[in-house]
C-alpha cells in the first residue's frame, strides 16, 4: 500500500513541476497577476482609471478595433465611466451611422447615445486586408482571453472566494508591454506563437491625461485594459453587490433557522 502512496506522490509531483513548462510552451509565459480595484467580493471600478481608459482606446486602438456590442449611452450608466449626458451626446455625434431615411434610402448621420459604436470593417475578410490579419472586436476580449496557469495551481484558481477572473485584463496588460525586441516590431512575448501582426500600439506620451497619471505605456495599458474589462462585463460591480447581499441574506437565515429549530424542539426531551 505504502508502496502506491509513494508511486502516487511521486507521478503528481513531475506532473506539477512539469505542467507550467508545458503551459509556457503553447501559449507564451503566463503572464503577472495584477491588482485591480474590480478584483474580489468588494471590487469596483476606478471611475478615474476606465474614463483614461476610454480615452486610449479611443484615441489609440479605435484607429483599427471595433467595439460593436457597446452602446454610447452606455458611458453614461452607473457602474460604467459615467460620463455626462452632454458628453455622451458629444461622443456620439462625433460617429457617423449608417442608417435608412423615411424613404428606405441608406444614408449617413450623425450617432446618438442610443448607438451601438459602428463596426470599422464590412467583414474580417476586409479587415485583414488592410491590417494583415483582422483586428479582434475589443467589446469582450477581457473576458475572452484567459489562460490557465495549470496543474495545480489552477485548482487554486476554482476554489469558491478565490476565483480568479482577472485573467484576460492581465493578458493585455502584458500583449502591450511584451514588444521587448527592440528590432521586431511584431515581436510579442506574451502572444501564442510570439508573431503578431499588431505592431506595438502604444508608447510615451501618447495619449494626454488631464489628471496628473503618468503617460507611460505601462499606465495606459493598464487603463485600456480596466475599460476594456468593464466594456466586457459592464454589470460588474452590480453583480458583486447582488451576490454580497446574497451571502449576507443566507447567513442571516441560517441564523434565524438555528434558533427556530432550537425552539421548536426545546421541550423535546
Ligand atoms: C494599427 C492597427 C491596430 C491598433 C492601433 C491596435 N491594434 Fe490591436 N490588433 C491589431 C491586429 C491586426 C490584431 C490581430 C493580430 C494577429 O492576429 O496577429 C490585433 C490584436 C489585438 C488583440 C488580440 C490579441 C490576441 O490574443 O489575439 C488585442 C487584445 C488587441 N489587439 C488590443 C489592442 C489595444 C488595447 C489597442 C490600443 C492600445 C490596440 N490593440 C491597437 C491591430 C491594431
């Protein structure tokens, strides 16, 4: 018996010192885990960090990434950006839609809130011929990119309360930063494979910020990154707050059912 046990050890060790090695092979280094305000039971967005967020985006990667699920009105909800009505309507007007006139006619003209953001391309087929491989729609990539850090540490990555589901923003995060040869502008260490057709997208001083924050790169990769999760995911912090109330409610109950049980079957003996 004593004899499997040791086998058994032994086989789930090499399993566990070799499976990140074999992760790191097909998918690129698995990238650092970040702190982010959104992480968590309690998390909640930056107000601050998604509006610089949008503004990269907007300034930066809308020039080739649609984000064809979202709304402009949408900036203007709580739990988002929560820019102001007149900005929102400033945003969208800023769009030009394709739409049909009163006679079916198509026509051109300008966005409302009420707009999704427009697509940037007919098809992926048209994309790609203009950037060599087609730009993905950013609208859930936070949430579509994730990795597994595996065995075992991925079993730590399920349990309940630690669920770790900051995995694509921290993708990002590192696909911006990880142009790190200087003479391969579609050099990436964090992309599968390594060869990416984005040519390195951001760098100092690109973007302006009004609030003091440093214009690295590695302040607006992580601002893009937060506004792309909350774009992903745009009930977030609604979610988190329903889900509290709902731990805090059972535990309630289950007090209350102790002490009704108790009760009812206090004469019982
Ligand atoms: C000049 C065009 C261009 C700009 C600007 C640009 N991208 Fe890209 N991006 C691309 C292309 C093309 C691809 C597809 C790459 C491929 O398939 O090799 C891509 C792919 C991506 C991907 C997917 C990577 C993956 O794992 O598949 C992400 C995420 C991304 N871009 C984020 C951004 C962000 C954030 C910005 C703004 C800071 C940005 N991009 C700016 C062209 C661009």
């Amino acid at each position: 018996m004593n004899r499997f046990k040791s086998i058994f050890v032994a086989v789930a060790l090499s399993a566990a010192s070799l499976a990140p090695a074999l992760a790191a092979e097909t998918h690129g280094p698995v990238p650092a885990r970040l702190n982010w305000s959104f992480a968590g039971p309690f998390g909640t967005f930056d107000r601050g960090q998604i509006q610089r967020g949008f503004r990269v985006y907007r300034e930066v990667c809308a020039a080739c990434h649609s984000l064809s699920l979202l709304s402009f009105r949408n900036l203007g909800e709580p739990g988002g950006p929560e820019f102001s009505e007149g900005q929102v309507k400033a945003l969208a007007a800023d769009y030009k839609i394709k739409d049909f006139d009163d006679k079916g006619e198509p026509v051109e003209r300008e966005g409302r809130p009420a707009d999704r953001f427009p697509k940037l391309f007919a098809n992926a087929e048209a994309a790609a011929a203009t950037h060599g491989a087609a730009p993905p729609d950013l609208s859930v990539i936070a949430k579509a990119r994730s990795y597994s850090r595996g065995f075992p540490l991925f079993l730590l990555d399920a349990l309940p309360g630690m669920a770790y589901q900051e995995h694509g923003v921290d993708y990002i995060v590192a696909l911006l930063n990880g142009y790190t040869k200087a003479d391969d502008p579609n050099w990436n260490e964090y992309y599968p494979g390594h060869a990416i057709k984005m040519g390195k997208p951001l760098s100092d001083g690109q973007v302006d910020y009004t609030d003091g924050s440093p214009k690295t790169v590695a302040q607006y990769s992580r601002d893009v990154s937060a506004f792309l999760m909350w774009a992903a995911e745009p009930h977030l912090e609604q979610r988190k707050r329903t889900g509290l109330n709902v731990m805090i409610f059972l535990i309630v109950f289950a007090g209350l059912l102790y002490f009704t049980k108790k009760r009812i079957w206090a004469d019982a003996h």
